[in-house]
C-alpha cells in the first residue's frame, strides 16, 4: 500500500505517534553513539528534552563523561507494580565504505529510514518515548507506573548503562515487567512467518586468549613462536567448534515453530534443536544465515575476533594474543565454557576473561503481560504465530533482571520477506522499513496500554 493509502487507513492518533515515532527515529541515527567510545549523552539530551516537553521530569545521569542515560516516569495510581521500557543508545561501528548511504545519514531510500541502529535499537527508543509522550499528554493515571530508560553502552557490555544504572539507581528502574530487545521482529521458516518474543538469551564470556614464546630475529624463523602457537589454536577452533548441548530454551523455540507447520515438516524442524540430530538437519536448510542462527543455539560458542601480535616486521614477538567472544547456553556454566574452550586451544594457551554475564531465561515465561502480547499480536498478525524466542546475544536483560524484573524481548517491527533481522543486526546497510517502524509503534502503544490499564 502507498504511504497515502496507509494513512487514510490510520486513525488520526495512530498517525501522531506514527510520525512522532518516525522523527525521533531519524534524529537519533543523525547522533553518531559508536561504541567505543559511546558519548551518547548528546542522544540521552534529546530525548530527555523531548519527555520534558510533554510534561514529564526526565533524569539524566552520566556513568563517566559523555556516557549518558535518561529515565522518565509517568506515574499511576500504584495498583500495580511499574512496567520498564528500554533501549540502548549506543551502536556498533560502521564502514561507511561498505554502505549504500552513509551510516549515519538518517534518509529515507527504497522506503526505509537508514542508519546505523535503524534495527538496533534506536528504533525502540523512539516507540518508547513516542508512547510514554503520547500517554502523559492524554493526561491518563494509569493503574501501573510507566518507566522509560535510555542507557549507554550495551554494545560493550552494559557497564556504563543498566548495570550501572540498576547498581547505582535501582530505586529509578525497578519494575515488574522490563520490555526490551531481542524479540518482536518476524522470522520466516519453511514459507511461513512467525513473530518472536525473547523470553531466554545466552550469556556472554569474552576471553582473552594468550600464547607466549621466545622473541627473535625474523630472518631465523621458530615454529614455537607465539604467532604460529596461537594461530594453530585459533585455526583448531574455527574448525572444531565447542561440544553441543541440549537446552530447554532451544527445545520451547523449534517446538513452537514446528507445531505451526504443516506436519510432513515437524520432525525435521524440531530436531534442529538437538544437540545430536541437530547438524544434520541443518543441511536441509538452503538458507545460509538460517543456518548460522540455528547452529550457534546448538551449544556453547566461541568466535575469535580481535588479534594482535608484534609491531616490526623484522622481530619474532613474544607474546601474541587474541579475544575471543564466547557465549553460553542457558543451562551451561562459565567454568563449563572455560573447560571446553582450554581443551580445544590447548594448555599452552592463557584464558583470561575480560568480561562475563550470565544467561537469562524468563521463569516461567507466561504472566499477564505474556498473554497481552500474544492477544495483541493475535489481533495484528493472526496468520503469524508468536513463538518463545532465545536470542543468541545479550541484551540488559541482565542488568534489569538482576534487580527482579520479568523480562521480554519485543522491539516490535515488522520486515518484507527481503530484509531479514538478522542481516540488519551489525550488518552492512542497516535500516528499518518506514511502515514496518509504524507498524511497530502502534504494535507497542496497544501493548503498553493493556498492560498498565490506560
């Protein structure tokens, strides 16, 4: 449909927070928050001024220099206990020379607004405060407490944003619920569509991997030198991979998707969640990202992705060292991860870890607010099942759990068959269809609304 046509078909409200949404969006991926650095307090200032605005007592807190957070409360009547939406500001880096249009452009081409975090997650943000605007100028007490908080550094590991935030001002963001990333966008398996909601992510182990050897002249090569050791080591994982575990959260996942195919498909489908059968089952998909998605919910995993080593051509280094980004499956241990990962690098590697968090699951993942999301999605989406989603990475879900909320990923947005959530998520050419960010927006106000009675 033409952008005419939806809007005919819009209320008017719909259309105030539909543009509302739209501009936020756009500002916020004018705002380079590469991280590192971060400096997101420019973004945490716009959004702040924009909930102020509306009536709304914004806090703004800075971590360290530059690194800035914003939360905003609309108050009700207290019957309830508060619902928490978030969003991080921060963004990964991004080759401009890689990109159709610059990463931090905020234009619309081919109907979607580009930018570096188009998907994640500036996009929720601009929902959330979009939302939380719109119901503090409708001048509503709702039963539960609405809560926006915009955080630094969730890139890189969330201690200048929710950790910090939920150590330092718990007071600020405790909730019942938390909605968050991780969820909300549409899959297509086997033809058909599913929309998800994150209710389990992985943790995160990120190692530092170290090999040492004698130093020495370049010209008299050494085939214990530090390079050569750590380079068979990463080479060894790249090809052997950690063992495969089974996981509760992967078997909820692909049960869920398999009992909305057609039954032929069933099995097949389901035993991509096994640790054994699993592997195999993945050759009987042709679609290579599917793949990669599936594989990495088959066990522990460990990508190498930063080395270094000596500074002159002409000197054998003694030391060469590599970080590895390890991430755990519900269920498994960092010690459990650590041992897996030793008996593949080998003893002669050092493990340092650098920084660790743990793996969340929502137990049990149905509540009020679970079934709200599945009657609004039923109502938005009927032929597109909604299915209890496990996310490969990590989210503030760490942070805000650790302080007692029930979290869900669902950053609702919905996508054409050509551009897949998982292509967008660090990718090149990140960006967000314009009607899909409406979609979202309108998706999220009904959700809000029957979760806090407004």
């Amino acid at each position: 449909a033409s952008s005419k046509e939806r809007n005919r078909a819009m209320s008017e409200a719909d259309l105030e927070l539909a543009e509302h949404t739209f501009r936020l969006c756009q500002q916020l991926l004018r705002i380079d928050t590469t991280n590192p650095p971060g400096n997101e307090l420019p973004a945490a200032e716009l959004l702040a001024n924009e909930l102020s605005e509306a009536g709304l007592e914004p806090t703004l807190l800075e971590s360290a220099p530059g690194r800035g957070n914003v939360v905003a409360r609309l108050r009700g009547t207290g019957e309830q206990p508060p619902l928490l939406l978030t969003a991080h500001l921060d963004v990964v880096e991004a080759d401009p020379e890689c990109w159709d249009h610059p990463p931090f452009c905020g234009e619309v081409h081919d109907g979607c607004l580009w930018g570096r975090g188009a998907i994640d997650m500036k996009n929720m943000a601009a929902m959330s405060v979009a939302i939380i605007t719109r119901l503090a100028r409708e001048g509503i007490r709702p039963k539960r407490d609405l809560i926006f908080a915009g955080v630094a550094d969730e890139e890189a590991g969330c201690e200048y944003g929710s950790l910090w935030l939920c150590e330092n001002h718990p007071e600020l963001v405790r909730s019942e619920f938390a909605i968050g990333e991780g969820g909300g966008f549409n899959i297509q398996v086997a033809g058909k569509s599913f929309f998800t909601v994150q209710v389990a992510e992985k943790g995160v182990c990120w190692v530092r991997a170290r090999a040492t050897g004698e130093p020495g002249h370049g010209s008299m090569p050494r085939e214990d030198s530090a390079v050569v050791q750590l380079s068979d080591a990463i080479a060894r994982l790249g090809k052997q991979g950690l063992p495969r575990h089974a996981s509760d959260s992967v078997s909820e996942f692909v049960g869920a998707l398999a009992a909305n195919l057609p039954a032929p498909l069933r099995p097949i489908i389901k035993l991509l969640g096994s640790p054994t059968f699993g592997p195999a089952a993945l050759n009987l998909l042709p679609d290579p990202s599917v793949k990669r998605a599936f594989r990495s919910l088959l066990g522990n995993t460990a990508s190498p992705t930063v080395l270094r080593a000596g500074n002159k051509t002409n000197v054998i280094p003694g030391l060469a060292e590599a970080e590895i980004d390890g991430r755990i499956l519900p269920g498994q241990t960092e010690e459990g991860f650590l041992s897996e990962l030793r008996e593949v690098l080998g003893r002669d590697i050092e493990l340092d870890v650098i920084h660790s968090l743990p793996p969340v699951v929502t137990e049990p993942k149905e509540s009020s607010l679970y079934s709200i999301i599945h009657d609004v999605m039923g109502e938005r989406e009927p032929d597109a099942p909604v299915v209890p989603f496990i996310l490969q990475g990590f989210t503030d879900a760490k942070a805000f759990t650790s302080i007692g909320a029930k979290w869900y990923g669902f950053a609702p947005v919905k996508l054409p068959p050509s551009l897949r959530f998982a292509d967008m998520f660090h990718g090149h050419n990140e960006r967000i269809p314009v009607d899909g960010l409406e979609w979202g927006a309108e998706t999220l106000m009904r959700v809000v609304r029957r979760c806090i009675g407004a």
